[in-house]
C-alpha cells in the first residue's frame, strides 16, 4: 500500500485518478452548497436592509443583495463550465447564522444604532462564512485545473472580502460618532477605549481581525 507522502507526491504529478475524482466531487458538493448559502444570502441581505437604521447600512446591505444576485448568476456559468446540473445542497450553517441574524432583529430596538451594529455583526458572519467556501472552493478549483471556474470563484471572493471591509468601516464610523455624541453630552467622558484600534482599512471586524 502506497504511503500518504507516496499518494500526495503521485497526486500532484497527475497520476492519481481516484484523488483526482475524490476531489472533484468535493468541489461539486461544495458548489452547490455555495449555491444554496448565496441563495439564502440574497433574501437575508433584503431583510437585513429592511430593518436597519440608517440609510448607509441600508444601502451596503442592498449593495451586496445586488452582487449576490450576480455571484448566484456565476455559480450558474460553473455549473455550465463543468458540464452539471444546477442544484441546491442544504447547509444547517448558514440556516443557523441567518436565524442569529433574524434575532438580531427581535433583540435591538427599532430606529436604533446598536440594531445596525448587531446587524453588521451578524452580516459579518455569513460574509466569514462564505469567504472561508469560497476560498476552499478557490483551492480545490486550482488544483483540479478548473482554471475558468477559478477566474470566476476568485472575483466573487474579492467581492465578498471587500464587502466584509466595508462592514468594518461602517461599523467603525458608528462607534466614533457614538462616541462623538457621548463627549458631547458629558464632555470629558469620553472613554478612549472606545476608539476602534485600526484604521478604516484594516482587515478588521466588530470581533477582531479576520486575517484574510
Ligand atoms: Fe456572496
């Protein structure tokens, strides 16, 4: 029996057909999971931007609905590229991180900033989510020689890693002019604590750095 290293080795020299038909059928599993999550992503963006606050939220959310569309409208040109049927496979994730998101909702006051702070965080979550498919997705496209599918999968990830940035800036702009108010309204109250760490264009979140 060939040894791990002995398979890897015969993998990567293309000489391991039952890999080779292992990982694509991952890949294909893994598509048309993406394709349900960015499905269920489109209609949870449309709530998200129904109940946020302020219209810059609103807005990044609707943003994002309309890329999503055009993500779904991609995973559609991969299905074709590979030469199979369009289908959707289930993911509890992604179920339970839109029904957090609707929580959201139900837990923060209507009209208020900490109801489009939580909603940014809860939109984060998807947004972590699906960057961590899309770039496994990106892997398993390269080395399967999916070299069209991986031009498409690698747009959507920057849009999806944009999207998460922009999240953060907004998310920021909220704690400084909450912050803003508070040294208004108590002047010398103003906890420095309450700055964000970074700048506008880190690679941060409300949770901490996403080191993508
Ligand atoms: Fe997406």
């Amino acid at each position: 029996m060939a040894s791990l290293t002995e398979r890897i080795a015969s993998f990567f020299s293309g000489n391991d057909s039952s890999t080779d038909e292992g990982l694509r059928d991952l890949f294909i599993s893994e598509l048309k999971r993406v394709y349900y999550i960015e499905k269920r992503a489109v209609d949870a963006l449309g709530e998200q931007a129904e109940a946020s606050t302020t219209n810059e939220v609103r807005s990044a959310f609707l943003q994002h609905q309309d890329e999503s569309a055009n993500q779904v409208d991609r995973l559609e040109e991969i299905f074709r590229i590979i030469g199979i049927q369009t289908e959707e496979q289930s993911s509890d994730a992604i179920n339970g991180l839109i029904s957090d998101a609707r929580l959201v909702v139900t837990e923060t006051e209507e009209g208020s900033l900490t109801r489009d702070a939580a909603l940014i965080i809860a939109a984060q979550k998807i947004e972590h989510y699906e960057i961590a498919i899309y770039g496994s997705l990106l892997t398993l496209a390269n080395v399967l020689d999916f070299t069209q599918s991986a031009e498409l999968l690698s747009m959507t990830l920057e849009e999806e890693k944009t999207t998460d940035h922009k999240l953060t800036a907004l998310a920021e702009s909220f704690v400084n002019s909450r912050a803003r108010e508070e040294e208004e309204q108590h002047p010398g109250s103003h906890h420095a604590s309450r700055h964000p760490l970074h700048g506008s264009d880190a690679d941060v979140t409300l949770g901490g750095p996403l080191g993508v």
